[in-house]
C-alpha cells in the first residue's frame, strides 16, 4: 500500500467515528438529561451511570483532540506520526464507547434495585445506531492499521503535540478569514511562549492536569446546581472530587499517547 492509502483510510475511520461519537452523546444526552426519560431507564443509576458519565468524559477529551489533530492535518498524504496519533485516537474512543454501550445493556441484565426498566424506541434505535457506527468506524479503522503497517512509520525530529495543531489551525484561519488576520501576531506570540516561557504548559503538564481537574470538578457542580438545584456542601466536595479525579486520570492516561501535550525542549 502507499501514503495515499494510509492517509485516505485514516481520514474514513477517523470519520466513521466521528458520526459514531455524535449518535452516542445524543443517546447519552437524551437518557440523562431529559428528567423523565432518566427515571424509567435501568442504565441511568449508579454503578452503570458512573460508568458511563466517565466514559463520557474521557471521549470528550479523546475525540476533541483527534477531532482537532484531523482538521489541522489535512494535506493530501498525512506524515505518518500524525496519521498513527489520528489512528489511536479514533481507536481509544471506539473501545470506550464500546465499553459503554455494553454496559447500557447489561443494566437491562442485573437492574439496580427498584429501577425502571423502560425501553423506548428511540432510546433502542440510537443505541443500536451506535452500536452499528462503532462497528463501522472499527472495521474502517483496522483497514487504516493494516494500510499504515504496510507503509511504514517514521517519526519526525519533534513530532507535533495537540498545542501546535491548536496554533496552527488558528493561524491558517486567520490567513483565511480577513478579520481574524489581527490574530495571526497573537499566534506566533502564543507560540514563542510555548517554546521558551518558563511558565509554559509544557514545562508543567503536572499541572495543567491538575488546574483542569479543579475547572472539570467546579464546572461540574455549577451545571449540577442550575440544572438540579445545588447540593449541600459535603455533597457538591464529594462528587467534585469525584469528576475531578476522573478528569486528571483520563489526563494522565491520553497526555503521552495522543501527545496533547509534548514535554519542553
């Protein structure tokens, strides 16, 4: 096989996963925040909800950042670092939705006590259609895996991390797009201080994992105090605690794979 068909089949999984990602979050979000949905279905309560709320988190993250890296590569044959990282990406999310929808299922098996056990047409279609859209997208992308082995990989001195695709990205739209042309000095600023600020993510990705925990816990329990209504304290720690624990592992655990973020030079 050649780059062509390396890049061509890395741009139809990445794709497929996408259309896989939006019928997922709209079953997630009409089983979990429509109030009188939520109360009829088994999948809703704990421990198979807390499954899937991470799940959840950890494809937002995933598929945001492969959803970027794909629209900033978009040259005619991807360098094969990038098309292995677009690959990982859509391969992570596909096993997390996966691991999701299965346990969707296996709530309506061993039901938490006193659970609904509605079943509703739409609910059922979406979560099939997921289903079939994550089988599709993972056949297309043991295509791309088979087409990159056969090319071959080769990593470049100082491969891209999600920051420079971010820059990059911004920078060619306002190379596009008249009134964002003031913003091009704001890019290359945002660059330099990348490479050679002391106070650069780079040099604390520690920490940015951290203050990104923090944000995921405080906006977690702002969305659940207007949509809810507000906990009693001890109730908004814990459950911050708890979102912004799962953020920071989800963190840790894609910040070297998908190369959000590259350690300083």
């Amino acid at each position: 096989m050649t780059d062509r068909d390396e890049t061509r089949t890395t741009r139809l999984a990445a794709n497929a996963t996408a259309v896989a990602v939006l019928l997922f979050g709209l079953l997630w979000f009409l089983t979990t925040q429509v109030r009188d949905l939520r109360e009829t279905l088994p999948f809703t309560l704990d421990p198979y909800d807390a499954v899937v709320s991470y799940a959840v988190m950890a494809i937002a993250l995933v598929a945001g950042a492969t959803w970027l890296r794909s629209l900033r590569h978009r040259e005619p044959v991807l360098d094969a670092a990038v098309a292995r990282r677009i690959r990982l990406g859509a391969g992570i999310a596909l096993a997390i939705m996966g691991v999701a929808l299965t346990t969707d299922a296996l709530a309506y098996l061993a039901p938490p006590a006193d659970a609904g056990m509605a079943l509703p047409w739409f609910a059922a279609g979406l979560w099939l259609g997921s289903a079939i859209a994550v089988g599709v997208a993972a056949a297309h992308l043991g295509r791309a895996v088979r087409a990159g082995s056969a090319t071959g990989e080769v990593t470049p001195a100082r491969e891209p991390d999600l920051l420079d695709d971010a820059l990059g990205l911004g920078d060619e739209l306002a190379t596009r797009i008249p009134p964002l042309r003031p913003l091009r000095p704001v890019m290359t600023g945002t660059a330099d201080f990348l490479d050679r600020s002391a106070l650069s993510p780079r040099r604390h990705r520690l920490a940015v994992g951290i203050l990104g925990a923090l944000a995921t816990a405080v906006a977690f329990d702002v969305w659940h105090a207007v949509v809810e209504g507000p906990w009693m304290p001890a109730g908004a720690i814990v459950f911050g605690f708890l979102a912004g624990t799962g953020a920071i592992v989800i963190y840790g655990l894609a910040l070297r794979p998908l190369r959000l973020i590259r350690p300083a030079d």
